[in-house]
C-alpha cells in the first residue's frame, strides 16, 4: 500500500516509527505545504528510502509567499530528485485565511512551475469547484496532471478533474457516517485513477476517528473501499490504488510491467491479444491508453504464446474462473483460445470468454461449435439499444457489425452457451432499452458504470 499524501514531520515519534517499519506500506509520500515544512519533507524523503515528497505552498499560505519563495521552491523541485510532485496548492474558500486573489495569484504561479519542471500537481481546493477548474483549464495543467488531494466534492466535479488527465484521491473521510454521497462518488469514480491517502496527522478514518491518524490507517479506508468498488477485494485496492501512485508519481517500477494473466476478486484473467476489430468510444485504448486495470498494466509488447499462457495459469481450479478478458478481442486468436481453453476443461476449471460479439464477421458461424465444451459462458458486448447508438458508440470498421454481435448472441444461446450480453453505461446508451434487447435476444445482461474497470 502507498500512502499518497501524509504529513510525516507532523506525527508523534512513535506513530512515524511504527509506520517507517511496517512492511505493509511500499511508500508514503510525505507533504511539505510551508516553508518549514517543505524543508522537513525533503530531510525525511533524503533519510528514508520509502519516503518521497511533495511540496509548495497551501492556500492558507498565499498572503505570506513571496516570488523569491517561489524561486526558492521551484530550485529545490530542481535539486532533489526525491520531490515527485508540487503541492499541496490550490484553493480554500471555505476557511479564507488569505485573501482569495492571492491565493488565485500563487496557485497559478506554483502550475507554471511545474509545468516547466514536468512534475505533476497536488491539488487542495476546498468550496472552489468551479474556480480549480478554471484555473487549471487556463494555465494548462494538464500538461502535467495530478491529484484531486482529499477529494470530498461531487460527481460532477470528480467527471471534469478526471477529463483533465487528474487522478481522484480518497481519505479516511469515506468511512464516515455522513459520507454517503461520498461514497457514491467512489463507487463512479475511475479505477484507473484512484488514489489513497491518510492526510495524516489529520482526519483519522473510523475505528480510529477523533484520534492522531498515521499511515497505517490507510488500511481501514482501503477496506471500506472494497466494498463500494465493483468485484473488488481489498487485495485489490491495494494493488490498484498502489500501481496507480506509482504512474502518477513516477516511482517504483512505474506501473508498466507487461501482463500476461492477472487476478481480481480470485478470478484468473488472460491477456490473449492486444489486437481489436472495434475502436469504442468508451475504451481507454481509444483515448489515453492507459491500459491499468486494477492495478495491472494490461498490456503486452507482444502476443503470448500458449505454453506461456498454460505455464502462468497453473492449477485453474484455485480461481472461481478463467477468463480471456484484455484490451484485444480473444476471438482474434481462436487457436490458441482453444488450447488454452482445452488445458483448463481438461483440470477441471471455468471457461468465460469476454468478447465484442464480432466473430463472425472473419469466420463462419460453425467455427462456434468447436468451441462447445470449452467456453461455459460468453460475455458478448452489446453496448447499444440499437444500431445508430451501436456504431457511434462502438465505432466498427464491419458493415451490420451490431447485426453480427447480435446473430453471435443468438448463435451461441442455440448452441447451448450461457450468455450475458453486457453494456458500458457511457452517454447516448439507453441501459433500460439494451437489457430488454439482451433479454429478448434469450440472453441475461450485465453493465457496468462508464469508466470503473475490471
């Protein structure tokens, strides 16, 4: 686990040297927000090889900072490599301890310095939504990007940061009593850009709340998390939320390590191709490629071999099911989806295959039927209520491509298959209509919410 935002020279000895010790946290990313405390990060981050830092100036310090503090800082950001991120800065209308101009003034000075150093931003803005947003829109920050730090606003709020190329940062506040609209925020929230973080000493998550917090209670927050994000343990947070940091803030391995199989909520998932005969609107593919997916970097230089997909799989019985789910479209490589799928029948193992529908616009139908036997259920992608939103949506090179996803779903219920036809919620889908579809065609349904992966 990764702490992404804490105050390290703020906790008692005693909290810091139970966290410094414990073998559960990868990294903590400790903040500096003033002068002082800038200089304490950069000391802990030089002593600690765990420990790497933000630092700039909060609001509340605007009316204090000078342009040679700003030199000051942008000099350190420069000679220490150990500073991965500017911040936290920002804007705070609720408390207004510096004059709201100021604050605009020094916020806007600490992005251009991080856009000329290249390092991403940490963001506190706090009753100042539509302002952050303006002031992140005109001085470009996502150049650089960053982090939405303690995030506690709206939906809307959260959809426009993450269109800005920022990931969205959830503390102990989400264990909170009051915190349901919060939490509904989470559940919509990106998978692949969410962070965790304690702001500790502040804001200490239930159990705990009223006391000191320290990095440690990051864990009580990452469990309330699994339950608000879909087919997720807390396994899984941990490795999603961590792999995440580590793009963000360039550190550790990166994030970028080529996937093969991966594993989520005791699912085994294969990574047969990157190749896709669909260039959808909603697939990260199509837009940042970003290929995390909780965690993992799903993504390969090239395509695996069978011995290689055999080899990683093992005993398929350990998981609920083996599934080829991936950025690429499985029924692209039917031979080897056979052989895997053969090997894991013959141990005993569930075969599901997750698929865009489209197979029989480069084989005949028949080819299904060599597949009876090996394949238990096919998740098709119907992703439309009808063809006009399906080819928008979906953007197929095929003629009658939604003709042909919906001919495979009736195909394969004809054979015997169990079928979920599934749809993304994303902006012109009519979810109501589509499960009436799916239901229609004899299959079940399934959606997911637009941007929350795996």
């Amino acid at each position: 686990m990764i702490d992404t935002h804490c105050h390290l020279d703020l906790l008692k000895k005693e909290d810091l040297e139970d966290s410094l010790k414990d073998s559960s946290l990868e990294y903590f990313i400790t903040v500096g927000y003033d002068s002082k405390t800038i200089e304490n990060a950069i000391k802990l981050s030089q002593e600690q090889e765990r420990v790497y830092c933000a630092i700039g100036f909060h609001p509340h310090e605007a009316d204090k900072v000078k342009d040679g503090d700003l030199l000051w800082l942008k000099d350190l950001a420069q000679k220490h490599p150990k500073v991965k991120a500017l911040g936290e800065m920002g804007l705070d209308f609720y408390k207004d301890y510096s004059d709201r101009k100021k604050q605009e003034d020094i916020f806007r000075k600490q992005i251009s310095i991080a856009r000329e150093l290249g390092l991403p931003l940490v963001i506190h803005s706090r009753d100042a939504e539509a302002k952050t947003l303006e002031i992140l829109r005109e001085e470009r920050a996502y150049e650089v990007g960053g982090v939405m730090h303690c995030f506690t606003g709206s939906y809307e709020f959260m959809k426009k940061c993450v269109d800005l190329g920022f990931y969205i940062s959830y503390s102990g506040i989400i264990t909170y009593k009051n915190a349901d609209a919060l939490r509904e925020v989470v559940k919509k929230t990106p998978t692949t850009r969410i962070l965790l973080e304690t702001d500790s000493p502040f804001l200490a998550p239930e159990p705990v709340r009223g006391k000191p917090n320290k990095p440690l209670n990051v864990w009580y927050t990452a469990k309330v998390m699994a339950g608000l994000i879909p087919n997720s343990s807390l396994e899984d947070i941990d490795r999603m939320t961590s792999e995440n940091a580590k793009l963000l803030f360039n550190i550790g391995n990166n994030g970028k390590k080529d996937t093969i199989t991966y594993v989520i909520n005791n699912k085994l998932y294969i990574n047969l191709t990157n190749k896709c005969n669909l260039h959808c609107a909603f697939c990260q593919r199509e837009r940042e490629r970003n290929f995390m997916i909780k965690g993992y970097w799903v993504w390969t230089t090239r395509d695996p071999s069978v011995e290689e997909v055999i080899r990683e799989i093992g005993d398929p019985t350990k998981y609920e099911e083996v599934v080829f789910c991936g950025y690429g479209e499985p029924t692209l490589r039917l031979s080897a989806l056979k052989e895997i799928a053969r090997y894991v029948k013959s141990k005993g193992g569930k075969v599901r295959v997750d698929t865009n529908g489209l197979m029989f616009t480069f084989l005949p139908r028949e080819k299904i039927k060599e597949l009876k036997g090996l394949v238990d259920v096919w998740s098709v992608s119907l992703n439309a209520q009808d063809e006009e939103t399906y080819n928008r949506v979906c953007r197929p090179a095929q003629q009658e491509a939604f003709k042909k996803v919906m001919e495979f779903i009736k195909t394969a219920l004809k054979e015997g298959f169990e079928v979920i036809a599934t749809a993304v919620d994303y902006q012109g889908v009519d979810i109501e209509k589509t499960k009436e579809l799916a239901e229609l065609l004899g299959a079940k349904f399934r959606f997911r919410p637009y941007e929350v992966v795996g």
